[in-house]
C-alpha cells in the first residue's frame, strides 16, 4: 500500500475559491487512519499551510509533515520543527531582486516567516491577501533585510510569455539557481538541486520509507519534479498540459471536483 501521498495546495487540493471540498476532507481523513501520511508540498511558506492543515486535522500533529518553499523547508507540524532547510545566498536572492525591480515586476522574497512583497498589484493582492504573512515593501534592493533568512525567490505576471522573456533576459543570473513556474503565474528561483521531488525523497529517507510507496499530486511545472519521483505521479485534470504526458496517471477530476477523493478511492482503497 502506498504510505505517504504528497499534494500540491494551489490549483490542485485547493479548488478555485482556495478550499478544500468536505469530501476531499473526509477522504483524507479515512486514508490517515490506515496511516498513510498526507503530506501538503508547497512552493509557499508552511506557516500558509496552518488554516489548510487544520481543516484537514493535521495542525500541530506529531509525526506529520509539511513540504514548502518547493522542497527547501522540510517541518513536523507539531511545534512546526524545521527538519531540513536550504537557504539561498542573500547576495545572490539580493541580486535576483534588484533585476525585478529593473523589470518593474511583483517579486515575492520569502524568508523563513514572511514574505516580502515588491509592487503589491491589484491582481496579486486579490489573488494571495490572507494566505501569506505579506509584508509590502518599496525598497529598491533588500539591504534593508539583511538579517532575515531567506529561502527564495519569484517573478509575478499573469501573460506567461512575459514571464519567459524575463527568463531568457537573466540567463547570467540563473545559471546557479533552480528555476521553475507555477500556479500560471509565477517565476520561481530556488536553491540549486531544490524542487519538490528533493523534498518528497528526503521526507521518505526520513520516514525510512520507500520511494515507490509514495503518490505524487500536482497541476503544474513546479510539481512535474515530484510527480516524476514518486512511485505514482499524478496529474489533476486541469494539470499543465506540457507536463501530461510525464504524469503516470492523470485524474477525471479538476482541482474543483474532489481529486483527492479520486486518488484515495481508487489507489488507496481500490475501488474502480
């Protein structure tokens, strides 16, 4: 039997009002009892994840787990213990910041418990108010927050292609970063060698448990590392249509039709 399922919250278990679906729930909760872990994987802060985990009964649980930041922060949800973290450099999250603030985009620079927000548009606030501990910023770099831990950073646009030419446009900073896009919107720089499928193999090391017994769920390209390392990758139907033909499987359900249900019921419990 598969032991730990690992999903992604935006666009996948989080349906287009940012819930999730009391049959998504009760599903969950049916799959923890026969003790699979259920493992939120995030490229947001965990602290995000709290109301999330809540609902799910999993808030300040021994011997539960939270992937975020991408795979960078591993952490128990008891007491919140950061089990593995990977910081990025301040010069170089410093360096990737002033280029957005050139390109006169929204970035997000995340420490470890809050997020700095830079041209705080409409559409973005609308978008992530009440997600994230936001702090707005207007500096031009981040000296200011020297001091903080960083773990990474992103691009905000809502035209993918102007996301893409910021990419090529910033080749000689990228070279040492790990790149990725999500939730059909962001840019993201990580660590070197950090995605979600790190994550999802240092959180089975640490459980001692085999990588084949794992399920991965995911919409987007952010996702596609984990969805390729676990022993099930999986696709909601609304997944990112470049990454489908990577998935193992890819579900009837959208990210507003119970998809969590769809996996338990049918990898989890067997039903057809």
């Amino acid at each position: 039997m598969y032991k730990i399922i690992a999903c992604d919250l935006d666009e996948t278990l989080l349906n287009d009002d940012h819930q999730i679906s009391e049959k998504d729930i009760e599903s969950i909760r049916k799959a923890t009892e026969l003790g699979v872990k259920f493992v939120i994987a995030t490229g947001r802060p965990f602290n995000s994840a709290f109301n999330d985990l809540r609902r799910l009964g999993l808030f300040d649980k021994e011997d539960e787990y939270v992937i975020s930041f991408n795979g960078s922060v591993l952490t128990e949800n008891k007491g919140n213990r950061v089990i593995y973290r990977q910081e990025m450099p301040f010069d170089k999250i410093n360096e990737l910041y002033k280029k957005g603030v050139e390109y006169d985009t929204c970035i997000h620079a995340y420490s470890l418990d809050k997020v700095y927000v830079y041209n705080y548009f409409d559409f973005e606030r609308k978008y992530i108010e009440g997600r994230m501990n936001i702090v707005e910023t207007f500096e031009k770099n981040l000296e200011k927050y020297r001091d903080d831990t960083f773990i990474k950073i992103l691009f905000c646009d809502l035209d993918d292609q102007v996301l893409q030419n910021y990419l090529r446009n910033m080749s000689e900073l990228t070279g040492d970063v790990e790149v990725s896009f999500s939730s059909n919107r962001y840019l993201e720089f990580n660590c070197p060698g950090i995605d979600k499928g790190v994550g999802l193999v240092n959180l089975a090391k640490y459980l001692n448990v085999d990588i084949k017994d794992t399920i991965a769920v995911g919409d987007n390209i952010n996702d596609l590392p984990m969805i390729k390392a676990a022993g099930l990758g999986i696709g909601v139907r609304n997944v990112n249509p470049v990454m489908k033909d990577e998935c193992d499987y890819v579900l009837e359900s959208s990210n507003n039709e119970n998809p969590l249900t769809e996996v338990i019921e049918k990898f989890i419990f067997n039903k057809n």
